[in-house]
C-alpha cells in the first residue's frame, strides 16, 4: 500500500460541552456501550485535546443536522490518500464503524496521524476563520471587487476550491436561494461560473484558507450565497429586472386580493355539506328562488338546464348561460350558467354554487375556486361534500367572509347487498342502473342484456350531448315502456334526476389516459348514492357489484371518510397570461404556457390546473396565422375531444377561417338517418361535438364571424334526436375511438371484466374473513347501510 498525494484532512476542534455529543455522533456505538473505555485515547481518530480527526467520508456537512456545528470549529489538514495500484482510491478507506475494529493506527490507513502539515493552522488562525465566517458579505464582496489581483494559493487548496465552486454552480439550495433574488433557474449556472471567474481573479488567502477549511457542501454555499448575491445586483442588473418582472406577471399568488370588489363586500357564504341525495341543492334553491337576484352556477350544462326549467316552471323568471346556449327569458332576474360561465361583474343577492368539491378538481378546478373568490353576492350557497369545507374555511378567513355550515344526511341510508349479480349479468332487475367505465363496456354490458334477458337498456355516457343524455333519463325514469335498466359511465354521478332503485358496479377500475387504475372512493360514493332518490319511484337505494370479489372494494370506499382537499385549482386570466408574454415575445403559445408553468408562483392552497388539454390545442393551432394572443387563448378554451383527430380537424379549420376573417362555416355533411353501427354511431357523437365546439365559438367570438349559428343549433337538435333514436336501437359491438387505449380482453360472451384489479382484491380477501364474505356466508341478502 502506497502513500498517496497530500490531501486535505479535516479536523474537528470541540469545546469540552461539545466533546461527548461529537462523540456520539462519530461513533454511536462504541461509545454509547457502558464498558467503553476512556474515549478520548482508545481510538485513532480522537485526540486527547477535544479534537476528533474527521475521516474523509465525512464534510462539516455531516454534522448540521444532528449537531449545532456552529459551537464547533472545523479545521483541514493534509493527509495521504490510499493508494491501489497507482490510483488514489478514496473509496478504499475502510467506512467508520470498520475503522474501529480494523484500524490499528492512523498511519496505517494513510493520513497524517500528526494532525497539521505544512497547511497547519494555529489557533489564532481558527479564530481568524470565525471572524470570516461573522464578516458582512458586502464588505468581503467589495473588497474582492476592488482587489487588483489574486493572493498566490497552494495547488491543493486551488484544488479544493474549484471542488467548492463546481459544488456552488450545482447546488440546488443555492440555485433556489437565488430565485429570491430574482435570479432564475435557468441563469443561476452562468452567474455562477462567472462569479467563480470573478473570484478565482481577486481572491484573498484568507477567504480562500476558509473556504478550502470548509469544504465542498453546504457550509461553503451558505458563506458564498451573500457574496454571489452582491455579483449578481452589481454584475447582472438588467437579467435580474427582467427575470423579476416575469415572476410578477406570473405572480398567482393571493388569489383573493384579484377580486377587489367582492372583497369590499361582506359576504355571507352558506356551506350545504352532505353526502348524495340529501338535499343540499334542493335548499340552496330555495333561496336562490327567494332572492331578488340571483345566480345558480352548475357543473354540467345538463344541470343548469335542468335548473333553468325546474325555476321557471315554479314561476321565477329564469335565463339559460352555458358555453353553448344563451337563453335569455324577458323580465328574468335570475341565471343558471355553467360554472365557467359565471360573470363576477354582476351582483347578485344569492348565489348558488354546486358540487363546491370539485374546486380540487384537477383540470377544471380553477373556475369553481373563482366562483367562489370573485362572486359579487350578498349569499353564496356552496354544496358538496365535506372534502373542501376546512380549504373553504381557509379562504374564507382570507377574504374575511363569513361562513355558516349546514350539516346533511341522507334522506333514506343506502343498503348494499351482499349477494351481488354473482357474475351474471341475468341477475339484474328492473330499476337497476350498471356502472361501467368505458364506452366499450356500456356497449357491451347493453348487448349481452338485451340478448339474454327480456329487458331494454337506456345508455348515458360522457361522449353524448345533454339533450340525448335527458332524452335517455326520461326513458329510463318512464313507468310505461320496456327501457328498465339504465348502463351508464360515471357520467351519471352528478346532475340528471334518475329513478335508480340499485347501483350496480360493473367493475371497479378504471382507464385513466394511462392506466387502469381503482375508481376513487370519493366516485364510488357519488355514483353509488344515485340509488333511491327522494320523491322517485324508488325513495330507498341499493348498490352492488357483478361480481363478489368486487364487493369488498365497495365497502371499503362507502365505509371510508372524504379525503380532506388541501389545494385548489388556479388558472391565470387571459390578462395575466398576456403580461407574462410580454417578457417572451419570440416563443409559441404552447411554450408560453409552459414557462407560465415553470414560473408561476402560488400560495400553499392552490395548485395550477392541468393545461396539457390546451397545450394541444395551442400545439395545434400554431401553424395558423394571423390570430391574436387573446384569440389563441380562447381557442384553446373551446370544448373539443383531442384525441378525437375529427373534431381536431374542425376547429383547426374553424381557427384557419377566423384568422383569416372568413365567416366560418360548418361544412359538414348531415347524417339522414340513425346509426347502424358503432361506427355511425360514433361518427353521430363526432358531429354533435363539432356543432357544439362551433356554437361555443360564437358565444366567445364576435357573433358575426360565426354567421351560421342558427342552422348549426337546428343541426345539433337533429343529430342529438338520431343519436337518442339510435341508442335505443343500439345492439351491436363497440368499436374504440382510441385505437391507442389498450382494449379489454373479450371472452366469449363479448364481455370480460378488467383482471388486473380482481388480484388485488383476492389478495386483500385472503388476509382476512371479509365482511362481504360473512354476510355471503349467512345467505344474508341485504346486508351493509352506510349514509354515504
Ligand atoms: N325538502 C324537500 N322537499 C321535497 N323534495 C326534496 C326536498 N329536499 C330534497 N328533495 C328532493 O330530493 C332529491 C335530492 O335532493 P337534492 O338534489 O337537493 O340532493 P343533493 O344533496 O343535492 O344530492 P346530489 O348529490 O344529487 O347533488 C331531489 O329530487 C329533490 O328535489
Ligand atoms: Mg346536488
């Protein structure tokens, strides 16, 4: 074993209160045992004067955490390296513990048991390093400025000191440290390296004696961090105003404070917190009914409809706002909108805003949390379930509204039954509605009822408009014809008034965009709770699986509490988006966003809402020119399926005809007759889609542009009657819109329920005897009640 080059040795200088704890820290084991013998000599890395020689695994670093290094004094001195075969191999030393047993000596092992070399430094120069260490960084950063030259150093110590440089470049604390300074990401590397230019230039011996004494890690960061902050103000002024005003114009922190007007309000908010079919809409519609004024802001378009006709048919004068439809009824003082169409200008006595919870909901979250924010009314009445109350509460004391909560529970408990279909899609009856979570399955599920059962299906999906989708409710809900089971997606969990007697899960996983994951406690709950609905055919409600291997999961997600929300969705305005485009006046609009994303600032309650769906879109359009930033940005808004490559095509065409000041035209061919396959059927779902994207467009566009409006919304009420007609007749196998989703596997039945899942579950019922399973057992037939 050769001696290697002189290395750094970093020695440890404890004070007597500090001796015991360095100790400890050093060595847990040996010396934490009772038998220890006298510490201070019996091991080669202690010295007797309260110096622990630190081996060279360990940085000052090391002892942040457990210790206040800060009473410590930390001090480097050259020690040999092992040398193997030539190589210096500082790996090759034995790790501590190992040190213990094995290592005779210091010698032994190659360091310098001697302590201090040539680079020795007395204890005058260890309190030199203290004096460094208090020294106002403005002070050192002008002295090295104004320095003509470099002091001489040693070749270790400039090796040492490049190492703590290329440490500092790469520091993440440093780089994020720095944006508070307004020194961006992506700048901090060429700052650093310029400042280690700029220092490798001026410095001075007792900076470098300091720095090199620390080391690479964070201590050396935190000592240069002030120096390389006083650079940057002097060196890069124009990079930092420029980086700075970028952040402002990204700046979505305090959403509150955007709304000045509802906050000069006093505003008393109204929290309905219940579970489904508890009647929280129905109350908040009672004062909505009663106030002079007022707004009712929905998640669907079918429930703003559904509003809109229940209000005006009691007699109060009530106008329709969706993406799609401006229903304007003379006299009328009250609104039912979309919730993204909600107008924070107006004032209102009472508000309504439904299902509050999905303010977390990851794209469309945003226009829920400013609803909430910016609605200028005396009362909001906020219903939902109990997972956003504690955020709401939050932004409450935030904007300084009041908040009243009204506590709910269901009208008549929800029953499951344990017996389940047993797998056999025969067993379902009358009032049964089966949930499946792909268009596929509904389709097959229909099939294989309607071919070995003597009942018909209604179908209600995601894909279809809100009048087929009512028009199918109806069907469903109407005594007198032969349509008795409802096969829905979780399209049916909010919004239509169903006559549903029993929930049947047809499985319970799902294909996110990705992957086939669990359905979410907080769906399951919501789905299932459609069952029994106060006033309908059915007032006491029942869910199930097909299958029994499912029915654990069905407990477990009815039996478990809501999740307590933590953030909120935000999306910049157009106006915010168009200030932080003035610092990027060479990128696309998709790559704005990006950057928008990157820099944005947020409060710890709020997240920044999915904008992949948009990003497409801009992607899109991108080749189209001539179209404004406010243009692009609304565009990019308009409700297309973008996996859809037909309706893509039209509202690149619809975008191409605008830029270029050409009246856009619908240029769609009308189906003459019902679907007679799945692929007719899906083209009628296309076309829908593409009508409605068009109507969107003239209600966010100049109306002028969009001449065609009236005969698209004659089209649209066409195609939604065939669509209507033709699932009725509906009897054939599914094709996918998405030849990329990996299919399900089909037995010879045509239908399979997704596998990969039904391990998961089999695997949690062997741990233990399920609830599910005892009640199967005792051939008990309804079985568990939750309130859920
Ligand atoms: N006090 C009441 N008198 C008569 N009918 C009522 C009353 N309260 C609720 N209902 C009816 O009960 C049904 C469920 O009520 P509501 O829609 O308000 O429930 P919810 O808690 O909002 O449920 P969801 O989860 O569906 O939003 C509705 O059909 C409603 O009209
Ligand atoms: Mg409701």
């Amino acid at each position: 074993m050769a001696r290697g080059p002189a290395r750094n040795l970093l020695y440890l200088y404890s004070s007597r209160d500090n001796f015991t704890k360095v100790r400890a820290f050093l060595f847990p084991n040996r010396f934490h045992r009772a038998d220890s013998p006298n510490p201070s000599n019996s091991h080669p890395f202690l010295t007797p004067d309260s110096k622990f020689c630190i081996p060279p695994q360990f940085s000052p670093s090391h002892f942040t955490q457990s210790l206040n290094y800060r009473c410590l004094n930390f001090q480097r001195h050259p020690f040999s390296t092992l040398v193997e075969n030539g190589t210096p191999n500082l790996n090759s030393a034995p790790a501590l513990e190992s040190e213990v047993t094995e290592v005779d000596s210091i010698s032994d092992i190659g360091l310098d048991e001697n302590g201090p070399g040539n680079d020795n430094l007395e204890p005058e120069k260890r309190l030199n390093f203290a004096q460094i260490d208090s020294r106002d960084p403005v002070e050192i950063y002008k002295e090295l400025r104004d320095a003509s030259k470099s002091d001489k150093q040693s070749r270790s110590d400039w090796d040492l000191l490049i190492e703590v440089f290329r440490g500092f470049a790469k520091s993440g604390w440093a780089s994020n440290q720095a944006l508070a300074v307004y020194i961006g990401a992506s700048f901090f590397p060429t700052a650093a390296h310029k400042f280690r230019n700029f220092f490798f230039k001026k410095c001075k011996i007792d900076i470098v004696k300091y720095l090199v004494f620390l080391g690479p890690g964070i201590e050396a960061e935190k000592f240069l961090f002030p120096i390389f902050v006083e650079f940057c103000l002097e060196e890069f002024p124009d990079e930092i105003k420029r980086f700075r005003s970028m952040v402002e114009s990204a700046d979505l922190t305090k959403p509150h404070t955007w709304f000045p007007f509802a906050r000069a309000m006093k505003r008393k908010i109204v929290y309905h917190c219940g579970p489904t079919n508890s009647g929280k809409t129905y109350n908040a519609l009672q004062r909505f009914m009663e106030a002079k004024k007022g707004i009712y802001c929905s998640p669907l378009r079918l429930l703003a409809m559904e509003v809109f006709d229940k209000v005006n048919a009691l007699g109060v004068y009530c106008s329709l706002l969706t993406g799609q439809e401006k229903k304007f009824v003379p006299f009328s003082s009250h609104v039912a909108c979309t919730v993204e169409m909600v107008s924070v200008d107006e004032l209102y006595e009472v508000a309504v805003i439904d299902e509050i919870q999905m303010m977390a909901d990851p794209s469309r979250g945003y226009a829920w949390t400013r609803a909430l924010l910016g609605l200028k009314a005396d009362e909001i009445h906020l219903c939902g379930d109990p997972s956003v109350l504690n955020i709401v509460r939050k932004i409450c004391s935030e904007t300084g509204d009041e908040l009243v909560q009204q506590r709910y529970d269901r009208f008549k408990p929800l029953v499951v039954e344990a017996k389940t279909l047993l797998g056999d899609l025969k067993n379902v009856k009358s009032g049964d509605c089966i949930v499946a979570f792909s268009r596929r399955e509904i389709f097959e599920v229909k099939l294989a009822i309607e071919k070995y059962t003597k009942h018909r299906c209604c179908v209600i999906y995601g894909a279809l408009p809100p009048e087929t989708r009512r028009q199918q409710a109806n069907l469903f809900n109407d005594d007198n014809n032969e349509y008795d089971i409802l096969v829905a997606s979780d399209a049916v969990g909010m919004g239509l008034n169903l006559h549903i007697r029993r929930v049947v899960f047809y499985s319970l996983s799902k294909y996110n965009g990705d992957k086939t994951v669990p359905v979410p406690a907080s769906q399951v709950k919501q789905i299932a709770g459609r069952a029994g609905r106060r006033g309908s055919r059915y007032p006491e409600g029942l869910t199930t699986t097909l299958h029994l291997e499912d029915l654990d999961y069905l407990i477990e997600c009815l039996k478990k509490s809501f999740d307590e929300v933590k953030k909120v969705g935000l999306f910049p305005f157009f106006e915010q988006v168009e200030l932080f485009a003035g610092q990027f006046p060479d990128v696309t609009f998709a790559q704005l966003l990006e950057k928008f994303a990157e820099n944005c600032r947020l409060d710890g309650s709020y997240f920044l809402c999915h904008h992949h769906h948009i990003k497409k879109i801009a992607n899109m359009l991108e080749e189209v020119q001539g179209l404004s930033l406010e243009d692009r940005f609304n565009f990019c808004f308009a409700p297309v399926n973008i996996r859809d490559p037909k309706a893509m095509y039209h509202l690149l065409r619809f975008a191409s005809s605008y830029a270029h000041k050409l009246p856009v035209n619908i240029a769609m061919g009308m189906p003459k007759c019902t679907a007679r396959n799945d692929s007719e059927l899906l083209d009628l779902e296309t076309k829908h889609q593409v009508l409605s994207m068009y109507l969107w467009l003239s209600n966010h566009f100049e109306g002028e542009k969009f001449p065609y409006v009236k005969k698209v919304e004659a089209m649209a009420v066409d195609i939604a009657e065939l669509l209507g007609e033709s699932l009725t007749k509906a009897n054939w196998k599914p094709e996918s819109r998405n030849p990329g989703k990996p299919r399900q596997q089909e037995n010879e039945g045509g239908y399979e329920r997704p596998r990969s899942l039904i391990k998961l579950y089999e695997q949690k019922r062997q741990e233990g005897f399920s609830a599910g399973q005892k009640l199967e057992k005792n051939n008990a037939h309804l079985a568990l009640i939750y309130s859920t």
